[in-house]
C-alpha cells in the first residue's frame, strides 16, 4: 500500500446575479501530490502565505505535524471571513492511499 498527500484549496462564495438572485459557487483545485506529510506541510504553509494576502487567515493558522487535536496533523486550514468579504477558503492536506483492488477486496471477504 502507498500513500501520498493532497494538497487543494477550495473557495465558497456567493454573488447577486444579473436578476438580484444570490447565487453559490465553489471552485476547487489541486495544488501538489506530495510524496510525505511534510513536504505537503511545506507547500500548505507557503500557499496558505499567499493566500493571506488577499484572505484574512489567523496569524496561529499554519499546517503543521502535531498541532492538532490530540497531537495529530493540522490538515485543514479555513480563513476567517470579515465583514463585508463573501469567499470562505478551505486549504486541505489529504491523505491519498493507493492499493492493490484484488488485496482490498480479499481483506474485505475476512469480514464477510
């Protein structure tokens, strides 16, 4: 089994269409694959740089190994909307796990 790291960025937002109708968006894109955490960490945290000067992001926010909860990976980062602004900006690390179909399933077939 391999794995691999995601990292994306996706934006949510809402305008007022031609006919005054607010309308909702999102866009999503891929940054990197990255082959461990902290090379996706790396580039998360220098995405998240740029971003920040067009989004409000908290100065703490930054993707790291062990911050999170329980001592665990930071893997999802969401800037803090201010007043007046209509974008929410997810920055996310995944986990991509590749494996071979045939052991998925004979591992599944114990269970069943």
């Amino acid at each position: 089994m391999k794995t691999q790291e995601l990292l994306s960025v996706e934006f949510r937002y809402s305008y007022l269409d031609e006919n005054e109708i607010r309308q909702y968006e999102n866009k999503k894109t891929t940054i990197g694959i990255y082959e461990t955490l902290e090379e996706a960490i790396l580039a998360g945290n220098e995405t998240l740089k740029s971003l920040s000067e067009i989004l409000k992001f908290a100065n703490k926010d930054c993707f790291t190994k062990n911050g999170g909860f329980f001592g665990h990976p930071t893997r999802l980062i969401v800037n803090n909307r201010t007043p007046g602004s209509n974008i929410d900006c997810y920055v996310k690390i995944t986990k991509l796990t590749f494996e071979n179909v045939n052991k998925l399933l004979d591992s599944i077939r114990i269970y069943g």
